[in-house]
C-alpha cells in the first residue's frame, strides 16, 4: 500500500534521471546488455538502458502489487517482448554469477537497514559479469545528516514508513560498495538532486 502509489508518482523523475545517466555511461553503444532491476517499481531503471541500448533485456522483480504496473509499463512502451517479470522479496531470488551485465538498485538500499543492505550488495556483486556496473540511485543525505535537506527528509520518511529503512548518507553508501568489494566507486547526478552511485566488479 505505501510503494504502488510512491513508484506511480516517481516513475517519470526516475526515467528521466535513468535516461541521462544512460547516455553519460554509454549505454546506445553497449547493445545486448543482461539488465538486472531489484525493487523496480514500474521499472523506469530497467526501460532507461533497454530503450537506449538495442537488443538488451532485463529481469525485472517487485513485490506482488507493484510489479502489475510494471508489467503494465513495459507493455505499454512497447518492450514486453525483452523483459522477464520475477515478484517476490528480491532477498530471496537466485542466479547464475555472473549471468547479468548491469544490476540496478534504485531507491532500495534506504528501506533495508545496514544489514540486508551488505547482503543485497553482496548478492549483486555475484550476479554481475566481471567489470559490470552497479547503480545505486537515491537521495542520499550528507554525512552529517543536516546540510541536504532533502535527502534527510527521505531518510525520515523511511524511517516512518518501513520496517528496517532510515537514512543513508554518501560515507555509508561509497563504504558499503567497497566492503562488497566494487572498485572505481563514483557519484554522478543525471538530473538535479537525483544522484546515484556506479562502481564496477573487477575483472
């Protein structure tokens, strides 16, 4: 009840933002990519790089009562054909390692608290190929907790809104991705004041 009608409302801001960092990373020049998109609302990560890079396809998962619009969204785009749809609680999903190029977590990590946040960073790490980027996109407060206000503000909703989510802050993210073990960890800004967090598994 809290998520269907949040992604609703977000689902253009977000493809917006995903577009850009899209064709900041290149995406229309890396044609058959394996998206993965965990927690994906109506999935505007997952259409950003399949409308920009030709011939890809994406695992989309959401919980049951969001992924319909999803599927609704992706079919209204035209992609239904490149898209597989997974509901359910993405912790307990399972792969191949290594069987996708590019693992999105958009505005996800800020509902799992610290602990499953390690897990579903270690979880993407397994599942991307060696050298594949992971994009971690959300609000993220400054580490003082005070000097962006709306990122703080996000944080608070979580922390009323979710079981287990709070704020996070840049210091806990960039750590967290080079605990999981990424490298060449970076912050980019597709559109003002979204942001989000790309790092790459070694090769």
């Amino acid at each position: 009840a809290f998520y269907a009608p949040l992604v609703q409302a977000t689902f253009p801001t977000q493809l917006r933002c995903a577009t850009r960092l899209g064709l900041r990373l290149g995406w229309a020049r890396r044609p058959g990519l394996r998206v993965l998109d965990l927690g994906a609302g109506r999935a505007p990560w997952a259409i950003g790089v399949l409308e920009l890079s030709a011939g890809s396809t994406a695992v989309v998962n959401d919980l049951p009562g969001v992924i319909e619009l999803a599927v609704d969204t992706v079919e209204h785009r035209g992609l239904s054909d490149r898209v597989e749809f997974r509901a359910g609680d993405f912790h307990s999903l399972s792969w191949e390692p290594g069987e996708y190029d590019v693992v999105v977590l958009g505005h996800l990590l800020r509902t799992e608290g610290e602990e499953r946040s390690h897990a579903l960073l270690a979880a993407a790490f397994d599942a991307l190929s060696p050298g594949g980027p992971i994009v971690v996109a959300d609000y993220f407060a400054d580490n003082d907790r005070k000097f962006n206000p709306f990122g703080v503000q996000m944080g608070l909703t979580m922390l009323a809104n979710t079981e287990r989510g709070g704020m996070l802050t840049h210091g806990l993210v960039s750590g967290w991705l080079r605990s999981a073990g990424f490298e060449a960890v970076r912050l980019l800004e597709p559109i003002a004041v979204n942001q989000a967090y790309v790092a790459a598994k070694p090769h």
